[in-house]
C-alpha cells in the first residue's frame, strides 16, 4: 500500500496523497506524505485528542501543498480521542509507549502503530498545555540535534525532561516536542503552523532560513504534587524563578512553600488530575551564533 502511494506521489511529486490505515476494525490514526521518496521527517499531531492546535498546522499543510526538499511524513496520532475531544479514551498516549499490538487499551496498540510508522524519522511532536501560554520546546536529551534545532524555533525555552520520560513518545522515536500555546485557542493553532514551519525549514526540507535566538535550558528536577482538594491555585508564573521561602500554590487555601529554589513547569492549577506540574533548573543559556554576513 504505501508503495503505490509513493508511486503516484512519484508522477505527481507536489501532490499530497492522504492514505488511511486502519487498526483492528477502527481507524487507529491518519497518515499523509508531503514528497516523494521514503520521509526521515515526521509532523506528528493529536498525540492528545483534546489539543487540536497540531492537527489544524497538519491540515493546513495539506492544503498549501508545499514543495519540500526533503519527503515528510504528516501523522493525526489519536483520531479516536480527537473525536471525542479527550486527551486519551483509555490511557494516556504519550505515557504508554513503547505499547504492543496485543495491548488491551486503545492507547496502548496505537503507540505500538505509532512507533512503526515512525522507526527512521527525526518526530516534531505538537501539544498544547493550560500552563503557559507562549510556546517552548522539551527533548529528551540535550543531543547536538536539539541544541542545533531548537534555537531555531520560535520558542521561548527548551525543557529537558529526561528524569521523567517513561513511556513517552521520545523514549523510542527521537523527537522535537512542541507546547504550543493554551489548549483550544486560535493563537496555538497559529504558533503550531508556524512551528512546524520553522521545524521544516530547519532540517531543509522547506526553503529559506530561519532565526536563531538564545534559549534558556530547563531540565525537570521534581514532580509537584498536589492533594484531592476542591480549590486549587497557583502563586508563581512558569520559568520565573521562586525563591525559598515563597507560597508557590495551594489546595483548599493550603498553601506549599517552596524550600529550595527552582523554576515552575508547565504548572497549572488544573492541567492535571494529581500534579499541579514540574520543579525544573536552569541548566544554560544557548547563545545564538553571531551573524557570518
Ligand atoms: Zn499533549
């Protein structure tokens, strides 16, 4: 099947072919090409069914067809949860790989799926977070290609969460992965266009350059729990330091004083069901090269 998509992508090298490939009886997840040839690039959407800022960068693609230099794959992970407009319908996906075809939950054949569709791509993963509003980056690693790629994103930070990776998608496929904004508005929609752009442009496969800046370097320290609680709120902003001694959240009114101080992320008050996000350090500042010209 996949060859004969890529031969009619070899005729009509500038058309898109969307191709469906199904799972057991449903439909497990979307894949498109943008090229000819076999990609060593993935755009990955819908990882969280209820973050739809990748999808809507996925589609837009589709219909402006660029003509790429190099093949890229274009992936909707989670269709099922997209549909239903739920992060995940049985487990959460990005937490459940490497998974297996034998898996009892839908999330956990999927990232089995997800991973063969993946095997030999360099993966630009979209999501979308309540916690922070301006978009960031979070790798795995701090391998020369991120600290070469992501410079080159219109992202305020890079977060290195390896002490806290389990069964996320960058564990098997190395993967760039992208907050893009505040789940379900329009602006994360555009940053997630803009995003995959300046991702597709960085690794050749879209034409032009693109801007490097200087990016402070987050690594995950600690998980910041939070108690069952009717109320919950957060004093701090993310990536601003807190100092000792400050409030930095509360449950019911009962507020956690930090001991230490640290960098919040992707904290919120309700983002998640028993954390109210990440404690991280400030591990560097790449700085941007100067100009050559
Ligand atoms: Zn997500």
């Amino acid at each position: 099947m996949i060859a004969q998509d890529m031969q009619g992508l070899l005729t009509r090298p500038e058309k898109t072919e969307l191709h469906l490939k199904s799972g057991h009886n449903y439909q497990l997840m979307r894949v498109a090409q943008l090229g000819s040839g076999t990609p060593e690039l993935a755009v990955v959407a819908g990882i969280h069914g209820d973050e739809p800022c990748g999808v809507r960068a996925i589609e837009r693609l589709l219909d402006d067809r660029p003509t790429v230099e190099r093949p890229v794959k274009l992936i909707v992970a989670n269709e099922k949860a997209l549909e239903r407009r739920v992060r995940y319908v049985d487990e959460d996906l990005n937490r459940a790989f490497p998974g297996s075809p034998d898996a009892t939950t839908h999330e956990g054949q999927l990232a089995n799926r997800l991973v063969d569709e993946l095997e030999g791509c360099l993966g630009f993963s979209m999501h979308s977070t309540q916690s922070h509003a301006e978009p960031f980056a979070i790798v795995n690693g701090l391998t020369d290609r991120a600290t070469t790629l992501c410079p080159q994103l219109p992202v305020s930070a890079m977060v290195e969460t390896s002490n806290f990776s389990d069964g996320r998608l960058f564990t098997e496929i190395e993967t760039i992965e992208v907050e893009c904004g505040l789940q379900g508005s329009e602006t994360a929609a555009e940053n997630a266009d803009r995003l995959t752009r300046s991702f597709l442009t960085a690794v050749g496969a879209l034409p032009g350059d693109t801007m490097a800046r200087d990016l402070p370097i987050f690594r995950l320290t600690d998980v910041i729990r939070k108690h069952q609680a009717e109320t919950y709120e957060v004093f701090v902003d993310n990536f601003r330091r807190v100092d000792p001694g400050s409030p930095f959240a509360a449950a019911d009114g009962d507020a956690q004083v930090a001991e230490e101080p640290f960098y919040p992320v992707l904290m919120s008050p309700n983002g998640y069901r028993d954390v109210f996000g990440y404690a991280a350090e400030k591990v560097d500042v790449l700085q941007r090269p100067t100009a050559a010209d």
